[in-house]
C-alpha cells in the first residue's frame, strides 16, 4: 500500500502509529474495552478518537449486519489509513472534533473511547456531546491511562526520548494520562460523569 507515503509524513506516523504502537500498547485492551461496553449485534456505535482504527476492527469483527458505526477522529492522516484498513459498509468515517460530533442526538447506544480523552482540550464540552448523542440508557466506555509513576514500560520509553532527544520531548512524551487514573483505567457508566471525574 503506497497511500500513506503522499504528504509531508503524517501518513508515515499514522502507519507507524498503528502497525508499532497499538500492537504494543492497545491491542490487548481492545476486547476488553469491548466487552464492557456491551454493544449488542446491531447496535448504533460511535469510535471516539477511533485513530487508525483500531477499536473500530475489533468492533466490526462481533456486529451484525445491521450494525453501524460512526468513527470519529481530527486527524485526516488517521482516519485515511483507518479507512483503506478496515473498508466495511457499516462504518462512517468522520473528521471532526469529539466535542463538535457529526451524530444526530439520541441514536447511539454505545460510545467507545480508547485512549482518547486525556487529548481532549474541553472535555466539559466532550462530555456534553456523548450525553447529547446517546440514547436514554446507552452507555459510554473509556480507557485511559493513568500517570508515568503507575506505568514503568511508557515511562523507561520517554526516558529513554528524553535521553535522545532532550527535556522538552521527555515532557512531551510524558503527558500521556490523567492524573487520577490507576495504571490503566477501563470505564463504562450510563451517564458521562466518568469524563469529569478523571
Ligand atoms: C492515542 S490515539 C488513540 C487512537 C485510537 N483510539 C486507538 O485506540 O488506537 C489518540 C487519538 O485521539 C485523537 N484526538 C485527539 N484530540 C481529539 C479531538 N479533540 N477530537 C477528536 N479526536 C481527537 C488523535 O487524533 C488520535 O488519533
């Protein structure tokens, strides 16, 4: 596949994004972020931060026909790459911001975020939108990492960029989770107070 090799590199580090990191990092957590969302077969799906798609592959492998999933991301490199990975009818692809979401209110019964709130700059305003596109009763699942201390694996990675490459980008690489989150946070809960409580 040559599609990621047009621009300035941004579908570069999508590709190795997806085909580095999330085997390393999430793949493993994508069922069981699954499992506590509970889709059903046919359900009305959002991907909130969806990336490169991963939690939406895992998805689409145990819904039904009948399904839908809404994918959602602001980062065109990502979701071209999401898209040419996992091509399937039932999947609408959107560039947008989670707090701004292309979805009509009260369709979804299920929103699924992995990995994706602690970038969000306004998750007041985030959160008001998963409230707005759920329906009564449907619910949110989220993983979020919690801090370097929790995490020795990220945190010997951004020594090790720090050790390259200088402070400002161990900084960087550091600011990978929230603060009140254990290790490894996995929430589900029928309202959106889990996005303020973190
Ligand atoms: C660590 S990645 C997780 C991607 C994917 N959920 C996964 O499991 O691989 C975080 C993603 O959040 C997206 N993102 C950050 N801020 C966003 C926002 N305000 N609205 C939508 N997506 C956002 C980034 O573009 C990136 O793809």
């Amino acid at each position: 596949m040559t599609f990621y090799r047009q621009d300035d590199g941004r579908h570069e580090i999508a590709a190795a994004y997806s085909e580095r990191l999330v085997p390393w990092l999430f793949t493993h957590w994508a069922d069981r972020l699954i499992d506590l969302a509970r889709p059903g077969g046919s359900a009305e799906v959002i991907d909130l931060a969806c990336g490169t798609g991963l939690i939406t592959g895992a998805l689409l492998a145990r819904l039904d026909d009948g399904a839908r999933v809404h994918s959602v991301d602001l980062d065109p490199a990502a979701l071209a790459y999401a898209s040419a990975a996992f091509s399937d009818d039932r999947v609408s692809w959107h560039e947008a911001d989670a707090s701004q979401l292309p979805c009509e209110s009260s369709t979804a019964d299920v929103v699924v975020c992995n990995q994706g709130l602690q970038f969000f700059p306004d998750r007041p305003a985030v959160s008001a939108e998963v409230l707005r596109v759920l329906r009564p009763g449907g619910r949110l699942a989220l993983a979020v990492w919690g801090t370097l201390a929790a995490n020795p694996w990220p945190a010997a990675m951004a020594a090790a960029i720090g050790d390259a490459l200088g402070e400002e980008a161990r900084r960087a690489s550091g600011t990978l989770g929230l603060s009140k989150a254990p290790c490894c946070a996995l929430k589900t809960c029928s309202t959106t107070k889990a996005l303020m409580t973190f």
